[in-house]
C-alpha cells in the first residue's frame, strides 16, 4: 500500500469536493489533556473516527482540544452543531462514544443521561 | 497515570498544540541492539523563556492557574530516570520547544509502546491545520509518515474525510507491523 493510492480518493471525490469543503455540520472535540488521555480519552477518539469512516459521515469532524479543568468527567466530548447549542458529555468511553454517534449524531436525539452541568 | 508510552508522546504534543504549534516533528528510535528506546518531539510553538522551562519539569507547576494539571512533563521525565534512561527539554521564547527522551529497552519498569498506530491516526486527523511528521526507525527498518505530505495530495479533501480516514487506517496497519 503506497501514499500515492490516496490520489484515487482524491480523484473520486473531485466531484463532491466543493460541497465537502464547506465547514463540517457537526464540530466534536475531545479532551485530550494530561487527566483525558489518562482516563481513555485516546480510545474515545479512535472510535469516533471508526465511526466517521465506517457510517461514512462527511459533514463530521473530530478535533482535539486541552485540559477543561473538570478532570473528574474525563474524557469528556463536546459536540458543536450549527444553530444549536453546544452539548457536553462526560464520562465517556468507546461503548458510550458509539451511542453518541448513532443517536446524537445521526438522529438528532442528544444522549441525555451522558450530558454533564458545565 | 500513563499507561504506554504513546499515552506520554500524545500528552507531550498536547503542550505542543496548546503553545501554537503548526509543525511538530515525533522520532522514534527503537533500538535492540543498542538496547534504547528513544523519542525527540520538537515544535515551532510559542516556546518558554529558560525560568518557564526550567519550572515545567517541576510536577507542582502548571501555566493554566487554578488548575492542578501539567503533570504530563514530570509524569515522562520520571519514567524516563526510572528505566535509566535521560530527559532533556530545550525551549526558545518564540521559536519553539524540544523534548528528547530515553529509556532502556529492556529495563522491568518501562510501559509498553502502546498503539503507535492509532496515535498517528488520532493526532495527524483531529488537528487538520497542523504539520506532522512522524519518523519511526528500529535497527531493520524505518517508516516516515508526514501529513504535510498527505495534504498536497488530497489536494483540498479534507484529511477526516471518511474515506481517508479508512485509507490511513489500513496504510498505516500495513506500514507499522514491522513495529
């Protein structure tokens, strides 16, 4: 597998490309600190990628952001959409994550038992 | 608290990105022979003056007031004396930060790698407007992966498009088995 097969993906997409590069509808970032990584932050973040790229969700980005200073609801996420207000999970691990993803994300029905007080 | 030593190298360029930076270069060596295991992680972030840099390896010290955190220097340079290893962080005001690590391969106490892979994966697409290279190099072979790279060829795809994420997944599964 070489670098350079990424051009094929690069070609298929020329023609979405312009709709893709439009900022992302969903903005999640996850807290990755010192306290994050510690309490598995890290795992968090690669199943939410697994999730963008098996449920192939263009229009969703995942970013990493430092220390909130709340390390007791570590790792936490927080999910920004356009026009909404920006939700805060705590608490977080890989099953979690998924559910987040599935009803939040795709259904547009935030996971309230994993929403925290900020 | 760090389970692996790439939770360390993640905490590490978690300073990285909070002082600005826009380049962060991660090698790693992992030598049998040499029994060593080492790590240099360099940035052009905003740097400390020497008194700042002087106080981040001390674990009572955080730049973000009111908040008990900052362990992640002290954390490293501790596992790193403790598998006989040295610890040497370089920084400029302005131009950018070093850090260069180095534990005994084979000593009982050092954590496992961890997942390199994922690593790279995590870092390299969840912060799209910063330059990674990743070098990694054991006696037999070495892997370069730089994102930089990656973006001129996407050309404007984004780098968390999904089906790039997938391609990046596998390349990088294939690439680092040696490791």
């Amino acid at each position: 597998m070489k670098l350079e097969d990424l051009k094929k993906i690069r070609e298929k997409a020329s023609k979405e490309i312009e709709l893709r590069q439009k900022q992302a509808r969903v903005k999640i970032v996850v807290g990755m600190g010192t306290s994050g990584i510690a309490a598995g932050a890290r795992e968090v973040l690669k199943t939410l990628l697994d999730e963008i790229a098996t449920r192939n969700l263009t229009d969703v980005m995942v970013t990493q952001t430092g220390e909130k200073g709340l390390a007791s609801h570590e790792p936490m996420i927080e999910i920004y959409e356009e026009g909404k207000e920006v939700v805060v999970y705590g608490n977080i691990d890989a099953e979690k994550a998924k559910r987040i993803i599935a009803e939040h994300i795709v259904n547009h029905k935030p996971v309230s038992e994993y929403v925290i007080e900020v | 608290m760090m389970d692996d030593i790439c939770a360390h190298i993640t905490d590490i360029v978690a300073n990285s990105l909070s002082a600005g930076a826009k380049n962060v270069l991660v090698s790693i060596e992992l030598s049998k022979t040499r029994n060593i295991l080492s790590l240099k992680i360099s940035d052009n972030g905003k740097g400390m003056d020497k008194e700042t840099a002087a106080k981040v390896v001390d674990p009572f010290y955080s730049t973000k007031t009111g908040r008990k955190v900052g362990l992640g220097i002290p954390l490293l340079k501790g596992t790193a004396e403790t598998c006989g290893g040295s610890f040497t962080l370089s920084s400029n005001a302005g131009v950018g930060t070093e850090i260069e690590v180095s534990f005994l391969l084979d000593h009982p106490d050092l954590p496992p790698l961890g997942k390199l892979k994922d690593t790279i994966l995590i870092l390299s697409v969840s912060n799209p407007e910063v330059n990674f290279s990743f070098k990694i190099k054991t006696d037999e072979r070495d892997f370069f992966f730089d994102t930089e790279e990656i973006n001129k060829i996407l050309d404007g795809l984004p780098i968390h498009d999904p089906e790039v994420i997938k391609f990046l997944t596998n390349y990088l599964d294939e690439n680092l088995e040696f490791i």
